[in-house]
C-alpha cells in the first residue's frame, strides 16, 4: 500500500511538473468548454486532463476519505487541496465536504496558501498555551491578509478580534483570499467583468474589491446566473475549488464573454 502510494504520488507530481511548465499555452483553451451546474463554485473541473487515466476511484483510495464520491465535481479539488498540504482532513477517513469552513481554518487555509505564493520562508509557529490557529491569523495579519482597525489601535487583541470558530462567510473569504495573491501582477483570465455582472455584489458589500478580484482571475465563478452569495457560510468543498483554482492556473476558470 506504501508502495503504491509513493508510486502513485510521483506518478501525479510528474504529471503536474509537465502540466505547469505547459500551462501557460494551453489553459485558456482547456478551461473555454465548462458547463455551469447549480452550485456555487462548482464548475467542471477544466484540470482535470493533470490526472490523465487516473480513476476517481483510486483518487479517492489514495486520499482515504471514505465520505468523498466518485463523480463529484470537487473530488479534484480535494485532492489537490490536499496534496499541496493546504487542506487537510477532519479525520485520516472523513473530509466532510460539505461541513463549513470555520474563520480559523480560513486562516490556515490563507496563510498556507500566500506561504506557497509568495516562496514564503515566514516560520509559522505556535507559542506554548495559545490556539492552534492563532500562529496562521498572526501570518494572516502580519502579512496583510487580515486586517482590523481595533487590532491596530491596540483596543483589542488579535485573538479576541473574531469568533474563530464561527463559519466563515463567503465575502470573507474572499476578503482573504483576494490578498493571497498579486492579481494585478500576474493579468486576469477574465479582465472585463464589472461589478454588475455580480448581482448580488454592490460597492458596499463587505469585500467587494477582493470578491472581483476573485472573479476576474478565475478563482470565483459563483453560481449559475453568477451570484456569489456573498453572506452565505462557505462549505468545505467550495473552500478547495477556491484555494486550488488559486494557487493552480491550470484550474482557474475562464467565464464566458458576454
């Protein structure tokens, strides 16, 4: 089982390596033939040829989470969110796709995925008596993923700034993972989609800059008409397209024009 295990892991990082070195020519013709289904975040994976024959099934013995099916559109997802060592499960046989992501796991998510981004050598360690999250939002706010004006008077200490372990809302994460990353750097896969395209997105909802961001670079397509349901708790499952799609070109999603 060990054997096939590391066969199988250096079979998908080859295959990986070929794609990335690739990718720059060929992902915006794969990613132009995806279907919308009734979820948010939920396209077709358009990096789904990485995997070559690979079954679902074995994706999934090789995971060893026994609640994930085959066919699901975020098995991919998971796997990758996974392999990178971004997300994790909540047992060595449970990911609970759709659980919700609470705002610590949110932090860890976002520190680990800017880490991986920006060639981090930041050392994220735990001080002795305190949470297991708080190195990952200490990461988070340091490096300007989070912010807090009561954080920054000193009226309130970083830890008691949140609830951590509430679900994390959609607009949220957004407002996280939209500074993960140098969008304006590296150009958008979808540059031209407005605010209004995002029905359910004004200028005064919370995070409306960074829930753009995330649209026109691929990572958040939201649901059928678009909608990204910006004060609706994010599940498990959303949470891996996103940090995947994010951190992976080959899986960022290019929206139709028009």
């Amino acid at each position: 089982m060990k054997f096939m295990r590391k066969t199988f892991a250096g079979t998908l990082a080859m295959l990986m390596m070929i794609f990335i070195l690739s990718s720059a020519v060929f992902a915006t013709e794969l990613v132009g033939n995806v279907q919308y289904p009734e979820f948010n975040d939920t396209y077709y994976n358009p990096g789904d040829f990485i995997f070559g024959d690979v079954t679902d099934q074995e994706l999934i013995d090789d995971l060893g989470f026994k609640d994930l099916k085959a066919e699901s559109w975020y098995l991919r997802y998971v796997y990758i969110a996974n392999y990178d060592k971004i997300m994790k499960g909540k047992s060595k046989t449970v990911f609970d796709p759709l659980g919700k992501v609470t705002m610590a796991e949110l932090a860890c998510i976002s520190a680990k995925g800017h880490s991986k981004l920006m060639v981090s050598n930041s050392d994220i360690k735990q001080v002795k008596g305190e949470s297991w999250y708080m190195p990952y939002v200490r990461y988070c706010y340091e490096n300007g993923i989070y912010d807090n004006d009561k954080v920054a008077s000193g009226a309130i200490s970083l830890e008691k700034a949140e609830d951590w372990n509430r679900a994390a809302k959609r607009c949220e994460v957004a407002g996280m993972l939209g500074r993960c990353d140098n969008f304006y750097k590296k150009g958008f896969i979808n540059p031209d989609v407005p605010l209004t395209d995002i029905s359910d997105v004004k200028e005064s909802t919370p995070f409306a800059e960074e829930i753009l961001l995330l649209y026109r670079s691929g990572v958040a397509v939201g649901d059928v008409n678009m909608n990204f349901s910006p004060m609706q708790k994010v599940s498990r499952a959303e949470m891996a397209a996103m940090i995947t799609r994010l951190l992976h070109d080959e899986f960022k999603i290019e929206l139709p024009k028009g």
